[in-house]
C-alpha cells in the first residue's frame, strides 16, 4: 500500500513478498528435531488446525487463503474410517453387544466406568446364505 523498510530492506507498493515456509518449517529456531517427522508435535497445540489467523500449520495456508483441501480431507477421514467399522466385527469372540457396559464414571468429562475393548476380526460376507 505504502513504502515501508523491513528489517532494512525497502518494500515498495505492489511488491510481491514471498514467504519460504519450507524454510520456516525446518528452521530449528521454532521447532525442536525440525527435520523429523513428528505429527505429534501438534499434539497438545492449543491451535485449531483450521488455522484462520494462527500460523503455525502455514505449510497448509492459513486465512483466507487456508489449505483447499481441507474439507475434502475431512471427509476422506471419516470414509476410511466409516470403511474400516464396516469391514471388521470388533466384538470379541462370544461377546453380545448386550454385554457391553454402558455406565460411566463421574467428572468433568464422562468416561466410561468399564473400558471397552475391542478386537478386530474380518467381516466376511456370505453371499451364499444371503440368496
């Protein structure tokens, strides 16, 4: 909009400015292990990865100009996941889902008093019995 000096360099209006978040994103300044690949250092952010002014996902745009893919990865999630409950029967063997305990434990968030467990088992369809 207006000429400004930036860390001593002159930035005249309608200069494009180009941010090296390659740069940023393995500079060990802001991250410990920079060039590891660790998702869990997000894990306890107080950043909301939809990111509208935090920057901290900038790889993966932020603002307005926030990552496009965004919903679609959303939603390919929930797909493969939706896939995966559906392929696997996840009671164990001899267990009813009538045996599932449903009471929970008191606090600030509800847990469940009996966890529940889960196994895996593949999901074969008989397509013989279904005719």
């Amino acid at each position: 909009m207006k000429h400004s000096k930036i860390s001593g360099y002159d930035m005249y209006p309608l200069t494009r400015v180009l941010v090296n978040v390659w740069e940023i994103g393995r500079s060990p300044e802001y991250w410990k292990n920079p060039e590891d690949f660790s998702p869990e250092r997000f894990k306890d952010s107080s950043t909301d990865y939809v990111g509208d002014q935090n920057f901290e996902y900038l790889p993966f745009g932020g603002g307005t100009w926030g990552f496009p893919g965004l919903n679609m990865g959303i939603v390919l999630v929930e797909l493969v996941l939706a896939n995966v409950v559906y392929a696997f029967d996840w009671l164990p063997e001899g267990m009813n889902k009538e045996d599932i305990s449903m009471e929970e434990s008191s606090g600030l968030v509800i847990h469940k008093k009996i966890p529940l467990e889960l196994v895996p088992i593949k999901y074969v369809y008989d397509w013989e019995k279904s005719n």
